[in-house]
C-alpha cells in the first residue's frame, strides 16, 4: 500500500469512490456524509490544493484522504496539546476494500510519513454515529480532546503525538 498525491485525472475515479462510500453509510443508518459534503467540488479543490492523496495497492484505489494544516473554527473545542501539527480530512476507504484494515494501515502509513516530516501530531474529527471509524481511531491511540458541532451533528476531536 502505498499513499501518493492526486491529480486533476483522478478526480472522476475518487468522486465515484466517495459516492460509493456515502451510499454504503446510508444503508447502514451512519449519516455523515451526503451530496453536499465531501462533494466533487470540494475534492477537485482539494486536489488543485495538492492536499488529496490517494491510498493504492498495484494501481488499485484503495481509498483516500486529504492532508494539510487546516482547521475548521469548531476546533477550537479541543484541547490540543501540540502546535506542530497536520490534519486529516476525509479518509474514505472504497466500499469494496471495506473490513479489511485499509483505513487502520492508511493511518499508520500517514502517520509515519507525517513525523518523517518533523511534525509532532495529527488531528482530526470522527463523526460520533460512526462506531467503524471511532473504533479505529481508539486502537490507533487517538486521544479525545473535544466536541464539534457541524451540520451533521456531534463529532469529536481527535489528536495523537507522534
């Protein structure tokens, strides 16, 4: 598995996959996502930002997660400890690599690369109807650090040193 960033090529493949992905959390009962967020505008800024990377395995997608230093203003609900930090936003795995780890392995790749880069810790939100994602994060050693209201409801905060 390897993670490498997305071009402008992409951007149909990866839309689809997030497509896929939203309507497998509908059917069963996770809400988080819809057609207003993460949309194909959205990604395609994020792959015009550089900050789209696509999770691959011999030129399968796999997945895919934006990475960069922004925050949205509900974070600052946490109580992060360290400001030598990035973001994870939007890992998505593709509904048919799904319950096989993709996500858990895709973070440990992240994190690895992230403090080869000098920085000392990630943060990140989970929706918290999302027992899949929430679960991950904890076996990660992800710390809750606060609460963040958005339009979908409560998520919470997330850090972890690296």
């Amino acid at each position: 598995m390897e993670i490498i960033k997305a071009g402008i090529n992409d951007l149909i493949q990866i839309s689809k996959m997030y497509r896929d992905a939203i309507d497998n959390l509908n059917r069963i009962g996770i809400y988080q996502w819809d057609e207003i967020y993460p949309n194909e505008l959205t990604l395609k800024e994020d792959i015009e930002k550089r900050e789209l990377h696509k999770i691959i395995s011999e030129d399968h997608l796999l997945g895919a997660v934006v990475i960069n230093q922004e925050t949205d203003e509900e974070y600052a609900n946490g109580h992060f400890e360290d400001d030598n930090y990035a973001v994870v936003h939007r890992l998505c795995v593709a509904h048919e690599y799904q319950n096989q780890k993709i996500g858990y392995h895709a973070m440990m790749l992240i994190e690895s690369l992230l403090k080869e880069q000098g920085f000392c810790s990630i943060r990140l939100d989970a929706f918290s109807e999302n027992p899949f994602s929430l679960k991950m994060y904890e076996k990660l050693g992800y710390r809750k650090v606060g609460n963040a209201q958005w339009r979908k409801g409560l998520f919470y905060l997330f850090e972890k040193k690296l």
